[in-house]
C-alpha cells in the first residue's frame, strides 16, 4: 500500500473513532479571563475535540440565562453560593466521580475553609476570587489606608469609582463596612448596608463587572472594586499580549472584611457532552495543567500538585498568607433571605 493510502486509512479511522476530526466540541461558560487559552488548546488537543467558550460577568447574569432557557453548555462555572439554586432547581447534574478520579486524589485539603459544599455532588471547586479595591496609585492623596471601604466615601473620588454590578459583592461590602456578616439575613442590617452604599454613590461613575480592568490603568476610573484574579493579572502583566505590567496599579483587601468566592465547575443538566465535560473537570485537576491555568488567571485552585507546582515568585501573588485569608468571609447561600438583597439592590440602583 502506498504511503498516501495508508495516511488516507488512518485520518478515515481516527474519524471514525471520533477523535482527530474536531467531532467532538465542548462548550463552557464561565467569567471572563478565567481560563487559560494554552490550557483550552492543550485539552483539545488531548481530546480531539474543540472547546467553545462563552463569557458571563454575574452570577445573576449566568442564572437568568440558564433560567430562560439558556441550554448547551456542557461545564458551568458559578460561584458556590449559588449552586444550591441550581442544583433545586435541574440546572446541573449529580456528578459521577468514577470519571474524574483526579479530582479526589488531588484536592488540596488546605483550601477546606474556603469552600462551601466538601460533599462535590454537583460542584468540583475551580479556583477562589478574593474581592477587594483595585486603584490608581497616582491618583490617591498621599498616606491614605485603601485597605478600607471607607475610602470609597471620600469626596475626592467623586465620579471616579466603579462598583462590581454585582448584588452579593455591592449589599456584601456594604455589610462588611458597617461591621456586619457578609452572608447578614438581618433586614436591619441589610437596610444599613444600603444606606451605607447610598453614601459612596455619589462618587459612583457606574456599577460594571468588567471595565474597571481597564479604565483603572488608563485613568478613567481611580478605584474599582473588582476581583484578586483580574487585578494581578493587570499588575503582573503579560508580555504575550503586549501588556507591561503596572507597578503604578494597587489592589486592598479591606480590613473590615473581604469576599472569599469560591467558582466551581458544574456539569448541566442538558450537557450535550456529559463525558467530554468530565474529562475536562478531570485535566483541569491534573497537577500540569492547574498550575499552567493558575499562573494565567492569577488565581488559586486547590490542587495539590498545581499548588505545589507554582513558581516561588507566582506563588506569592495567588496564595493569600493565612494573616490575610483571616479577614476574609466566604460568601455563603443566604436562602431567603436574597429576596432582601435583591429590593436591597433596587433601592441603591433606583436612588440617584
Ligand atoms: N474575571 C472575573 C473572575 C471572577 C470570578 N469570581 C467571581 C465571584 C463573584 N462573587
């Protein structure tokens, strides 16, 4: 047989077998710059298959999605809190740990006061975001503390602040601020919260999950409150892209309280794929490919190996020093209780 031929017979075959031909696609929806695009390639390459990812900046936006109908996705990622809802509600399936055996052989015990269900009967815990004040070191007057949400008061920053749009994280840093629990279910509390957000809105240009990634390091925007991950990433840099990284950026954890939010992967219920989505959960919890995802995100997921893996110099922008983790608060489910968050959220967005 010619060597043609032969060549030929083989691509017939590995089409045949599925793989080899991109037959395969698995799709996924998840935040934005939360995946590493070398990682996506490696699984399609190791899977045959093609990965298509969609983007989502809140929780809220990705349920309503899901809600009205929203269906193909094989893996989901929302934030842990919000599992629960979905898994009452059909949206995600009961997963079968047979086909993901990395994930309990490398699951890193010391993120277990981080995560909310250690149970992982709908949910495999992804990677953690620590929500804090990214800001434009230029622009803050000389000596002032960002590790509070006070600052977000101050009248210097009128017009030049961003929130996350974001019901846990705004209600929540309102709570924290004032001193109260993040996950509060007291509607005086809550109440509290509001007026407390009602005092920065002033100051307020927008309430926007994304922009402040880039209007805090083009000067549009002086503070945003934003997530751990998307600011390293900002600070750190990325040569691939173009992007210098920026010493004149901070980021602060406020020292009333900071959100601890763990996104989790889940499997839809309406999965077209269900084993290529496993088989994702599966490589995502190999030790390689955890670290090579966790040094792009900027990060942590809690694999053992990955952890273990990081370069010195990476591990000490993704791993928070136990000192700091302590102020933290795990945003948990508030059951009930979201029906005050959400008049909560009313209330601030209605009030000019
Ligand atoms: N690029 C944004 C990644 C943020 C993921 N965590 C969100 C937690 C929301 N409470």
């Amino acid at each position: 047989m010619n060597a043609t031929r032969t060549a030929c017979m083989a691509a017939v075959a590995a089409l045949l077998a599925g793989c080899g031909g991109n037959s395969r696609t698995l799709h996924i929806y998840t935040w934005s710059d939360y995946i590493a695009p070398e990682v996506v390639a490696a699984f399609e390459k190791a899977h045959g298959c093609k990965v298509v990812v969609d983007t989502f900046d809140s929780n809220e936006t990705m349920y309503a999605k899901l809600k009205a109908g929203g269906s193909g996705y094989d893996i989901i990622t929302p934030s842990s809190y919000i599992v629960s809802t979905m898994a009452k509600e059909g949206l995600v399936a009961k997963l079968d740990h047979s086909k993901m055996p990395n994930v309990k052989a490398n699951f890193d015990s010391s993120f277990a006061n981080q995560i909310i269900d250690p149970s992982f009967t709908y949910n495999v815990p992804y990677a953690v975001t620590y929500t804090g004040l990214m800001y434009a070191k230029d622009k803050m007057p000389k000596g002032l503390d960002m590790a509070t949400w006070k600052v977000l008061e101050n009248p210097a920053f009128r017009g030049k602040i961003t929130l996350l749009d974001d019901i846990r994280e705004v209600v929540g840093a309102g709570l924290m601020s004032l001193g109260y629990s993040l996950n509060s279910r007291n509607p005086a509390e809550i109440d509290a919260a509001v007026a407390e957000v009602l005092k920065w809105k002033r100051n307020i240009r927008k309430f926007d999950a994304e922009s402040y990634k880039n209007e805090v390091p083009s000067g549009a925007t002086w503070i945003g409150q934003g997530y751990s991950t998307d600011t390293t990433q900002v600070i750190v840099g990325d040569e691939e892209e173009g992007n210098a990284p920026r010493s004149d950026i901070g980021f602060a954890l406020p020292k009333e309280g900071f959100a601890i939010a763990f996104d989790e992967m889940v499997v839809s219920a309406s999965a077209p794929d269900p084993d290529l989505a496993y088989a994702f959960i599966n490589f995502m919890y190999d030790g390689k490919n955890a670290k090579d995802n966790m040094e792009y995100i900027m990060g942590p997921m809690p694999v053992k190996p990955g952890i273990s893996a990081l370069d010195e110099e990476y591990r000490k922008l993704i791993v928070l020093p136990p000192e700091t983790l302590a102020r933290g608060q795990v945003l948990m489910p508030v059951d009930d209780a979201m029906d005050l968050y959400n008049k909560a959220w009313d209330r601030i967005k209605a009030t000019k």
